[in-house]
C-alpha cells in the first residue's frame, strides 16, 4: 500500500504541482506584460488626444483669422 502511494506520489502528485508551477509563472509574465501594453496603450491614447485638441484649437485659431479678414474686406 505505501508503496502504491509512493509511486503515485512520485508519478503524479509531484508532476502536477511541477506542471502548475510553472503555469503560474507564466500566467504572472503575461500578466506583466498585459499590465505593460496597457500602460503603453494609456500613454498612446493620451498623446493621440492631446494632438487633437492642439489642431482644433489651431483650426478654430484659422476660422477666426479668415472670419476676421472676410469682415475686413467686407467693409
């Protein structure tokens, strides 16, 4: 009977805890590495933004100049 135990311990207790082990590893690298692109991704995001509000603030800046001369040249 122990000696059932102990080959089932060594052919099969043992290799599973091994093989979730090293599961888990991995799991915390892609998890690191997920944590990482969406980090970069916020900081994409975000610049992406801060662009547009630039070039519709410049936009806007543009209409108003042209308004501006339209009127001038009306009067």
């Amino acid at each position: 009977m122990e000696a059932y135990f102990d080959d089932i311990l060594q052919y099969v207790v043992i290799p599973v805890i091994g093989f979730l082990c090293l599961m888990y590893r991995s799991q915390q690298t892609i998890a690191t590495k997920v944590a990482v692109l969406e980090a970069l991704l916020d900081r994409t995001k975000e610049g992406h933004d801060r662009e547009i509000k630039e070039m519709r603030e410049t936009v806007k800046a543009i209409f108003q100049k042209l308004d501006g001369i339209e009127q001038a040249l009306r009067k």
